[in-house]
C-alpha cells in the first residue's frame, strides 16, 4: 500500500523522476505549454469583456451627450420664446397707453 506520510515513499518517487527525464521533460513541457495557452485564451476572453463593458460605457455617455444636447437646444429655444412673447407683451402694453 502506497503511505503518503511515509518519506521514504517521496524519496522512492523523486528518484523515479530523477532516473527518467526522457519521460518527465516532455510532461512537464507540455504541462507548461497548455498552461501558457489556457493563461492566453482566458486574458484574452477577459480582455474582450472589459472591452465590451467599455464599449457599453461609451454608447450611454454618447447617448447622454445627445440627450444633453437636446435638452440644452430646447432650452434655447424656449428662452427665444420668452424673450419674444416678453416682446410683444411690451408693445402691447405701449399700444394700449397710447
């Protein structure tokens, strides 16, 4: 029976690795390599939401700039309409003096 607690169970299984490096090497190559690529795939995968997000971001902050805008616009004209409704009401107030 295989005792995990036992050292010299590690020893035994450290000269295995030792005494076989044609058998190790390449494991620990390709162990390296698919974890280089699953580190790749997931940043990249990350990176693309954090860019979606700012995309999103971006289209409210247009969205309200619009809205903004309109609102400044109507503002605008509004205070044109005061100003010539003020206007008229002064002539006719002139008109009905004279």
């Amino acid at each position: 029976m295989l005792d995990l607690s036992s050292l010299k169970t590690w020893i035994d299984g450290l000269w295995a690795v030792i005494s076989a490096p044609h058998i190790v090497v390449p494991l620990l190559l390709a162990v390296a390599i698919a974890a280089w690529w699953f580190r790749g795939t997931f940043e990249r995968v990350r990176r693309e939401g954090f860019q979606s997000i700012i995309a999103g971001r971006d289209a409210q902050i247009a969205g309200l700039n619009m809205q903004m805008a309109v609102a400044q616009e109507r503002l605008r004209l509004a205070n044109d309409l005061q100003q010539y409704a003020s206007t008229r009401f002064a002539d006719a107030e002139k008109e009905t003096r004279n």
